[in-house]
C-alpha cells in the first residue's frame, strides 16, 4: 500500500503556483532527474542479491531517464538471459564454475567459429546436438515479481521527491 502524506505534496504545489514559470520548470526537472537516479540506484541494489549478480552486471543494462517534455520518468532494464560466460565461468576438470553461481557437471566453455564463446552442455549422450547455458534475466525478475519493485518506487517517491523538491527550489530561489 502506498501511503503519501498530501499536506507536504499540497505546500509544495501553493508554493511552485507563486513561482515564475521558468523557475518551476527547472525546479522539477532536475528534481525528477535525481530522483529518477536514485530510484535506478535501488532497483538495482534491490535485485543484485535477489538474482545472486553483482550491481555492476545490473548497472550496466539498466537505464534511467527523464522526459521533461512530458514529465515522465522510466526506470528501464533491457535484458536477455545473461550467459553464463559472462559471469565469469571457469573450465575446470569436472565441467565448469561460475562465481555466485556453483559448479555445472559436464559443462564446457568454447568459442564458435563466429567468435561467440559459451558455456555449453550436451543434450544428449552423444557428441550434438549442445545447447548454451544461461544465468538469470534481470527483466523477468521484475516482471515475475511487481511488487518488491513497486514497493521500491514508492519508497523512491516518498523519501526523495519533496526534499528534493524542496532542494532545489531553495537552490534557484536565492538566485
């Protein structure tokens, strides 16, 4: 459940309606581009124990902007089924080991003559056909699980937005 006290929310609306129109613009803008950081920021701490990954794996495939034009905020993460190659997999004499991950039997690591390189296992006893391991989606995390990541923007909204706000109003206004 999302609980926002409102008389915060309502003295900052009667004071940005005594403001000039330019100030108010820049106010809010770099208002929601912090606060759209910050809730970027969470979300990944958030998910980088919930998926055993480094925040730097989320970081890198999570974006977050600000569209003053329309006043709009996204927090995206665009991904695919990370590889497990890319996890930092290790052949060893048993199959491979993949940090946060554990230990794969008889998974081998190669590169294809594309130049792609895998960690890779055989479907059946014989020699092919292989297919390609794959470590977790970022992206069905939040798909799959709505609420922990709504529960974080809300949090976003209620700790962050009116101090920020209030910030850089009082930023602009000494000006």
């Amino acid at each position: 459940m999302i609980d926002v006290d409102a008389s915060d929310l309502a003295h900052i609306a009667r004071a940005m309606g005594r403001l000039p129109g330019d100030i108010k613009a820049k106010v809010f803008a770099r208002a929601m581009r912090r606060v759209s950081e910050t809730a970027r920021t969470r979300v990944i701490r958030r998910q980088a124990p919930r998926l055993d990954l480094s925040q730097k794996v989320i970081r890198e495939i999570t974006t977050a902007r600000f569209n003053a034009g329309g006043n709009t905020a996204e927090v995206v993460s665009r991904s695919g089924w990370i590889p497990l190659y890319k996890l930092g997999a290790t052949q060893t004499s048993r199959g491979v080991r993949v940090r946060l991950r554990g230990s794969y039997r008889h998974a081998f690591v190669a590169r294809m003559k594309n130049g792609h390189t895998g960690v890779f296992m055989r479907t059946t006893k014989a020699r092919h056909p292989i297919r390609e391991l794959f470590g977790p989606n970022p992206a069905h995390d939040i798909i799959n699980n709505e609420a922990v990541y709504i529960e974080v923007m809300a949090e976003v909204l209620e700790e962050v937005l009116a101090p920020r706000i209030m910030h850089e109003l009082g930023r602009l206004l000494p000006r």
